[in-house]
C-alpha cells in the first residue's frame, strides 16, 4: 500500500542505494526483500531520507538515525523514536499524537504546527527546535532541555513539565497551563 522509499543508508553494512525502506515490512530491504542488518543502529542503520506525508504510525523505531529528515505531513501516531536521532528534521505538521520520544535528540528540529498531544518527551533534547504552532496538550516534558527553543503560539495545556529546562522568556502567545 505504501510502497518503497528510496533512502541513503549509512554503517559498513550498506552503500548508498543498496537498501529502500519497505513501509509494508516497517524495515530496510535490498532488490530481493531481504532485510539489512546494522549493529548500533537497528535494522534499518542510519536513515535519511523524504518520508513526507508518510504513514509510520505504531511503527517500533527505536534509536533510529533520522536527521535531516524530511518528515512534513507525516502520520506517526504512536511511534516509538526514543532515544532516536532528529537533530535538523523537517517535522512541519507531522502527527505526532501519544509517541514515544523519551531521550530523543530533536535538536534545531523544525516542528511548526506538529501535533506532540499525549506524547512523552521526557529528558527529550529540543534545544534549538522551533515549536511555533506546536500542540503539546498532555504531553510529558519531564527533565526535557527547551533552551533556545522558538515555542510562540506553542499549546502546552496539561503538558508535564516537571525538571524541565524551559527557554528565558516564552514568546507572545504560548499557552502554558501544566501539571503540577
């Protein structure tokens, strides 16, 4: 239904073109289906690659490499990233409702008009990020780094925020109202 994406794999496993991510699989195949194997990365290594308006949702994507990527438009309801890679991905209005992305690096991440509602971001690193627009509602933010983050019009209603590491100043128009 989702067909192949083209990607550029890294690790000494896989040159360039070797691998395509098969959404119908959730993993990186070669020409004949077999999956690729990458130690210290996860089955798919280093990923990188467009996934615009893609379906990843429910998808196990633990401590995956996706920087740079290009994820605008993506469905990803209820993904597992922790511990993953998206320093400088494109996340612009991705739906990112009730993911796991505890200990994800999401440094200078663009994540305009994302949806992160229910989501758990606990000691996430979204320094540098710009969240304008973002809705957080709900979402768990415990011991998670936002300096230097852009959070204008930013909707953290019910968001935790216990420990965490806000920017100085909110700009005009972020909604905070959090637990406790």
């Amino acid at each position: 239904m989702f067909g192949a994406i083209a990607l550029l794999l890294g690790g000494p496993t896989a040159s360039a073109g070797d691998y395509k991510f098969d959404a119908g699989q959730a993993r990186c195949v070669d020409e004949d289906g077999r999956a690729g194997f990458n130690p210290g990365t996860g089955e798919c290594g280093t990923l990188r690659g467009w996934f615009d308006g893609l379906d990843l949702s429910s998808l196990s994507m633990i401590a995956a490499d996706l920087r740079k990527a290009h994820l605008q438009d993506a469905l990803m309801r209820a993904v597992d990233l922790a511990h993953g890679t998206l320093t400088g991905a494109d996340l612009r209005r991705a739906d990112l409702r009730y993911a796991a992305l505890s200990d994800t690096n999401f440094q200078n991440a663009q994540l305009q008009a994302a949806d992160l509602s229910w989501s758990d971001l606990s000691r996430a690193d979204l320094r540098g990020a710009d969240l304008r627009g973002t809705l957080l509602y709900g979402a768990t933010l415990v011991d998670a780094d936002l300096r230097g983050a852009r959070v204008g019009l930013t909707n953290l209603a019910g968001a935790d925020l216990r420990g965490a590491r806000l920017p100085e100043a909110f700009e005009d128009g972020a909604l905070v109202n959090h637990w406790p």
